[in-house]
C-alpha cells in the first residue's frame, strides 16, 4: 500500500532505511523529546526499532505514522500520522493524530500542514468516525496546532506511563 499525499510544500510517505539517520538526530535532541512521554531521548536502536513499529503498523492496519519530507529538497523533517494511543487506555480504543519534526524546521507552519493532510486521510479516506490528539499541557506548540486544526477539548487527564498531565482533543465529529 503506497498512502503517500503531496501538499503545498511537503511529501508524507512510508518509512525508508535512510530516514533512520535524520530521525535518530531528532530523537537524541532533548529539546524535540521534551514533552514525549517522560522527555527520554531515543538511542539509534530504540528508533531503528520504532521504524519498524511504525511500518508494521501500515502493514497490519492500513495506517500509521508518515515520514514528511521537503518537495524543495526531499530532505526528511520528522512525522506526522496515526497511531492508538494505548498509553492511554481509559480514551481506547481510539486513533491519535501526532507529530515530531526536527527543531531547525520549528515554526514554518509545516506541523499544521502535514497533519491537515493526515487528519483528512483518516477521516476521509479510511473512514474514521473521529481521530483524537493527546499532548502535555506544557506543550504550547503542540496545543497551538490542535486549535488550528479545529479540533475540541475532550478532557484534561494524567499519562499513567510517566505521571504528567495532559489534555486530549478530538475532531468536532465525535
Ligand atoms: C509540535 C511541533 C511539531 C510543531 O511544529 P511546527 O511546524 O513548529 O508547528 P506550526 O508552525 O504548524 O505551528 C506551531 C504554532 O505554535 C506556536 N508556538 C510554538 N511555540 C510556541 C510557544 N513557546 N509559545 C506560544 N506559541 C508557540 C507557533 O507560533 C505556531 O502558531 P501560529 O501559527 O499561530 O503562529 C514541533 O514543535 C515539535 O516537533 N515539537 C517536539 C515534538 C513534540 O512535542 N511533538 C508533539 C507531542 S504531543
């Protein structure tokens, strides 16, 4: 299955063997990691290891995580796609929208870009009765992009996998 989508400035694709380079950068950036889970930075193996989550789970359920490049350079720049948040067990079953791009990319309104395309993958082309997005509530950023994506608080809540607080939002559908 090839889900990729073109957009104004940006190419959301599958993973490839030679992203695993530009995203281990990304994941050894403590300021990009901040706000994911307990703020952990990521080794080379643990994100060789989540492409390959991330790719079994186009396989197994027709969708997942994409990689988003630059059309102006094909350079790779982070993620954006579907997953279940099952770190979150009380808002399962659910599919989650999310997004990591490389700190340097920060602030050009890529984010906002690349996940109104993945919003309207999941709903339009696969179906989805409503996506959600979770994010910790110090995480003004990603807070920012949800409102610009229209989406609706749903409830503020703890992630018992590391104790923070987070606010989850959903399309207006649910
Ligand atoms: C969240 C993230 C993907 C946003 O990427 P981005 O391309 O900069 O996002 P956009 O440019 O589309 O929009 C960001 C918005 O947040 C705003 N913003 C960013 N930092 C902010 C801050 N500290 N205070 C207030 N607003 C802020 C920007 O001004 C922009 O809003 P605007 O268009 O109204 O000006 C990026 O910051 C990131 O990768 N963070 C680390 C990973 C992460 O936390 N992922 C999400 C986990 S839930």
């Amino acid at each position: 299955m090839d889900p990729s989508i073109t957009t104004g400035r940006l190419l959301l694709r599958r993973w490839r063997s030679d992203d695993i380079e530009f995203f281990a950068a990304m994941c050894r950036d403590r300021e990009v990691m901040r706000f994911i889970g307990g703020g952990n930075t990521r080794t080379r193996e643990e994100v060789e290891r989540s492409i390959d989550a991330f790719e079994r789970e186009w396989d197994e359920k027709g969708f997942g995580l994409f990689a988003v490049e630059l059309l102006k350079n094909g350079n790779f720049i982070g993620f954006t796609g579907l997953s279940e948040p099952t770190f979150l067990p009380e808002i399962m079953p659910a599919v989650e929208i999310g997004w990591r791009l490389a700190h340097k990319h920060w602030g050009q309104g890529y984010a906002t870009e690349a996940a109104q395309a993945a919003l309207q993958f999941g709903l339009q082309d696969l179906g989805l009765p409503t996506i959600v997005s979770v994010f910790q509530i110090e995480n003004v950023a990603s807070r920012r992009v949800i409102e610009k994506l229209g989406m609706r608080f749903d409830r503020r809540t703890v992630d018992p996998t590391c104790g923070r607080e987070v606010e989850v939002f959903h399309t207006s559908t649910a």
